[in-house]
C-alpha cells in the first residue's frame, strides 16, 4: 500500500478504526484473542429448567399456546416446512440446497471446503480457494426454525424433538470458540435470538429436558461472552449493522438469562450501545449508512425486537431511537412499489432477511415495514395487503386498526441522498449521495425505473461479497448501474474486500414538480483518482400522464476518455423501451453487452446492456416505454 493510499484510509476510517485494526490483527497473531475466548471452559449450572418454566423472562412469545393469530394451511408454508425437515435449506432467501440431515454444519454446499476447528480466531473469513464463507454460517443463522414453528402452529403439528435435536447437532460439531461458526459475533447474535423463539415456542414440550437445557444454557453464556467481549470489532472496525445486531442481543440476553455472571452489566452496556448505534447508523432523514435497502430492512426488523422487547419490559430507550424508526417506516415505504413491496435493489444485497414469519416473497418489504410501523403506533401501515402475520410474533393481541400513508409526489431524502419522482404508474429513483461513511457500490447518480410494480431499468444488485475479481468489479462497480462512466473506469478507486477509495460525493441535489413533468438536478465528483476536478451533473425530466423521460448527462473532464452511459434494462420489457441519444455531434447508435443481474446473494442470470458512447462532454437520452 502506498503512502497515498494509506493517507486515504486514514482519512476515510479514522485514526480509531486505523489504531483497532492494528491492534487487533497483532492480537490474533500473537494469540491473545485465543486466550480471551477459551476453548473447553468448565461447564457451569445455571438455573434449571423447571425453575426457567416457572419463572420464564417476558419474551416476544411465551409459548405456542399464546398465539392469536388464525390458521392459515398455506401450501407455499407446508411445501417448504417438509423440504426443511427432509434435509434441504434455502440459501439466502433464493436457491434450495441439500444439505442432508446429517449435516456437519462445517461443509461448504458451493465449493466442497471443509473447514477445520481451529480457535474461531484461526479461521480465514475471506479465502477465495476455500469458497464463500456465507455459505456455511446460512444455516448456523437457524433462521430456517421460524418456517418449522409456523408449520407447526398453523397445521397443528409438533416438530418440538427435531427441532431440539438440531440445536444438538449444532453443538456437538461446534465446539465453544472452535470453527467457522464462533468467527462472526452478528451470526452468534442471529443464532442465539432464534434458538430463544424456538425455546419459548416449544417450550412446554416433553423434548426440552433438563440435560437438554443445561447444556443449552452452557453454550449460550459462552455466545454472550463472546459477542460482548468482541464487540468493539463491530463498533469500531465494521460500524453497520452488525453492531446493532450484536448490542442488542447482549441487552435482550442479559435479560432473558439473568442468572449469568455479568448478565445485568452486559444489559446495560448492550441498550447503552445499541441506542448509540442507531443514533450513528441511521440518519435524521430516516436513511441508513450502508446505503442498501436490503440492510436497512436488516435495521428495522432489529428495530422492531429491540422496541417490542423494552416495551415488554417497561424499560424505554431514549427518544431518538423512536423517531428514527418512524424515519426508517417513512423512507422505505417512500421507496416502495405498493403493486409488490418492492424497491430498488439498490448497495450491498446479501439475502438477509433474519425473522421471516410470513409466506411473502423475499423482496416484499410490507411485513417488516409493518411489523415496526405497529410497534411504533399500534397500527398497521397497509390497508389492503393482508400477508401481516409477522405482527403476530411480537404480540398476542393485535388490534386491527389500519392508517395507511399516501405515497408523495417527489422525495428528497438528502441525508442518504435518495431522490424519488411519482407518477399515477410510475416511479423514478435516483441516488445522489455523499459518502461520510464507506460505500459499498459506485452508484452515484444511478437511475431506477418502474411501472406498476415492475422494475424496467434497474439495479444490478450484488452476487457474492466472495467470488473472482472480473464479476466482483461488475457487480459492485460503476457498471452495473444505470450511471455514467468513464472509459472502464469506475467512479472510485477500488481497494481489498468492502473497500472504495476516492469516494464520490454529491455536490448538490434537488427535485420539483412543475406543471408538466417533475425534475431532478444532481451534481457529484467522482473519477477524483483520474483527475480531482472531475464532475458529472445529471437532470431527469419525467413528464406528468406519460412513461417518457429525458435524461441529460454533462461530464466536466480533461481527459481523452470517452463518456459510457450504461443502461441496465429488464429483459422481458427490452421490447418496450425505446431510447433515443445523441451529443453535439448528432445522434448515437447504442452497443449491446454481456451484462449480470441478481435478484439475491449467490444468484445470478446474464442480461443485455446497452451502453451510448461519445468521446463529446455532454449526453442527452430521451426514454419512452409503451406499457
């Protein structure tokens, strides 16, 4: 790495982030971590399980019998229920994998890796010869329990012993700190806040035993030591939704688990620190610092356990976590299509959806919008769409009130710099942001396009955070969005793993409505590694009663490389877009590639692009599409 290079880190992270990495990675390698976080501790006793049954700590759920919530037999439920128990596992909310009932819980299902049980500190999170490490922590989530719960409760069946016996399974083949599964403490979060829905679900079964229970009880102090004696790794080094993930579950599980040493400390520290987080995280506009709907659903589902759980335990956090949430509802649902709950698959989409307690499709926001939008107000958010069972995992009573909000005109969320432009069966959103906090895509100025509910011109997405470094580029790069570059090169510098140097930042940024079309007019730097005076200014013009838009792109460079507007269309409306371009010189003829799109992590299909070029400064695109 080069001065300049590191000069820049610095300034990006900060002296803290650069002073923890350092710390830490001598700390791995000099075994200290190895002696934070024991292997093969002394077992201890902890409260026994007629005690817990008798004296059970409020949680979402008390019991199965405490649901009120009307069967619902649905065949999408029941069909995935049995593909679960016959030993299949949906990855990341997309493909199916079989995985065997045996399995080992350390096998890799993509590249055939098994991995060793080294201390969690030995183990290589990002190796690409030894494949993706996502691939072995989805299951460890146990976010699959959730499906066989529902199963249970609405077919009236009883999964109570296969349930219990995979929590064995687990901890038999994941000794305490040992292996993959001990590496990240946001999975140790999301693992242990399941385990607990399943153990308060079944909880009056005749499988939970006490052996059972005490070696539960043993692994799950070791979880809660664990996160929090690592959690500055999340606060300081990574700073996104892992830290909210992991201080929450150390404020919920000092509660549920008070007979834990330190048990009432950790609490404390844990809803000290999650209410920091979401005051840092998620910004006065309502938008997220990862800049990516799909981990800002991530925040508000955690939202959502962290409101109803204090609510459950009159233990109210402060002021700004409320409004923040209210926020969040407010953007997303600014965001969304009404026809499907979708929104643009815009930053970092890596499948998580960690408590999914309805048969909606992954992408559809509207239960988990609506589960916090009820926390918040006691009120659902949507007055037609009745896939809200999610609520009914929060609470027992569920009133039915609905306030249903009205979708506006033009958006300005400055902050996230996300910009929205509504029609009567349109919406156009673009992003047009500064970057205070690391991005994760070089989307600046991109251009999301739908039509009752379709996506036309959309967002890439991402694929994989681990693959081979030319699909890599495209996905997280300049050219899978509907923006402007210059040459091949992409509007930062790109740097190891998550890391973007020269980040781009919005100049200014701004929508209105006129009397025939509404507008946006936004302005960014980028391309600053080629030349700091760079700029790329971009006006949308979207014309009231009509699916036309026009597009004008102005670049400000002196270099000699040509200006590429890339267009990333839906393959079943290619048919029906039109796009007309043309610079000083007269009109352009577009060129057709090879493109990727993927609707969620691992998953991938080939796409056409189409992409107008000019070695002129300026191009003007007019769009119509006949729907």
């Amino acid at each position: 790495m080069n001065l300049k290079i590191a000069f820049q880190l610095l300034q990006n992270m900060g002296l803290r982030y650069v002073i923890y990495r350092v710390i830490h990675e001598f700390k791995k390698r000099t075994g200290i971590l190895r002696k934070k976080f024991p292997v093969k501790p002394t077992k201890q006793l902890y409260r026994t399980l007629d005690d817990w049954r008798n004296n059970t700590p409020l949680f979402f759920i008390q019991s199965r019998n405490a649901i009120k919530l009307a069967k619902n037999k649905s065949k999408k439920l029941e069909n995935n229920a049995l593909r679960i128990l016959g030993g299949e596992i949906q990855f990341f909310q997309a493909d199916w994998k079989m995985l065997g009932l045996g399995y080992d819980w350390l096998s890799n299902p993509e590249s055939g890796h098994v991995y060793s049980l080294d201390h969690w500190s030995k183990i290589p999170d990002f190796n690409p010869n030894v494949g993706d490490i996502k691939y072995v922590w989805e299951k460890s989530r146990f976010s699959y329990l959730q499906t066989i719960m529902r199963y249970d409760y609405h077919f009236e069946e009883d999964h109570a012993e296969w349930v219990f016996s995979e929590i064995d399974s687990w901890i038999a083949s994941n000794p305490i700190n040992q292996g993959p599964n001990w590496v990240c403490s946001q999975e140790t979060s999301l693992r242990l806040l399941n385990w607990c829905y399943a153990f308060y679900f079944y909880k009056d079964s005749s499988s939970l035993t006490e052996e059972r229970w005490s070696s539960y009880l043993n692994v799950i102090y070791w979880k809660l030591h664990h996160v929090y004696h690592h959690i500055n790794f999340s606060r300081i080094a990574v700073r996104n939704n892992h830290a909210i993930t992991e201080t929450l579950m150390l404020h919920i599980g000092g509660r549920l688990f008070p007979d834990f040493d330190n048990a009432k400390f950790w609490s404390e520290k844990g809803k000290k620190w999650f209410e920091e987080e979401v005051a840092y995280q998620i910004f006065e506009d309502g938008t997220y610092l990862q800049f990516s709907h799909n981990y800002h659903r991530v925040v508000v589902q955690l939202l959502t356990l962290g409101i109803r759980f204090s609510e459950l335990h009159n233990d109210s956090y402060k002021d700004h976590v409320y409004k923040k949430a209210e926020k969040s509802v407010d953007f997303l649902y600014q965001q969304m299509s009404l026809e499907n709950g979708e929104l643009p698959n815009y930053g970092s989409n890596d499948g998580a959806l960690f408590f999914n307690f309805s048969d909606s499709s992954y992408r559809d926001f509207r239960p988990q919008l609506n589960a916090l939008n009820y926390c918040i107000h006691k009120k659902h958010l949507f007055a037609e769409y009745q896939d809200l069972e999610d609520v009914y995992w929060y609470y027992s009573d569920v009133a039915e009130v609905v306030s249903q909000k009205p979708q506006e005109a033009i958006t300005s969320y400055s902050n996230g710099g996300f910009y929205g432009l509504r029609d009567t069966d349109s919406s156009t959103a673009i992003r047009c942001g500064n970057h205070e906090n690391r991005p994760a895509q070089a989307d600046n100025l991109h251009l999301d396009i739908w039509i009752k509910g379709n996506n036309i011109f959309r967002d890439a997405g991402t694929y994989k955070y681990n693959t081979d470094q030319q699909i890599s580029k495209f996905f997280f790069g300049t050219r899978s969005h509907n923006t402007v570059m210059l040459g091949e090169y992409d509007q930062m510098l790109k740097g190891d793993r998550f890391i973007w140097f020269n980040w781009s930042q919005a100049c200014f940024a701004r929508v209105q409505e006129h009397d025939d079309h509404f507008s946006f007019e936004g302005k960014i730097r980028a391309f600053q590694y080629l030349d700091r005076s760079i700029t790329h200014t971009r006006k949308v013009r979207k014309y009231k009663n009509s699916l036309k838009w026009e597009v004008d792109d102005d670049v400000y460079h002196n270099t000699d490389l040509p200006i590429n507007q890339i267009w990333n269309i839906h393959p079943d409306f290619v048919d029906k877009v039109k796009i007309k371009s043309k610079d000083n010189d007269g009109e352009l003829i577009a060129q057709s590639f090879d493109g990727w799109y993927s609707s969620s992590y691992g998953r991938k299909e080939h796409t056409e692009q189409l992409i107008f070029s000019t070695n002129k400064k300026s191009i003007t695109t007019e769009i119509t599409i006949d729907f």
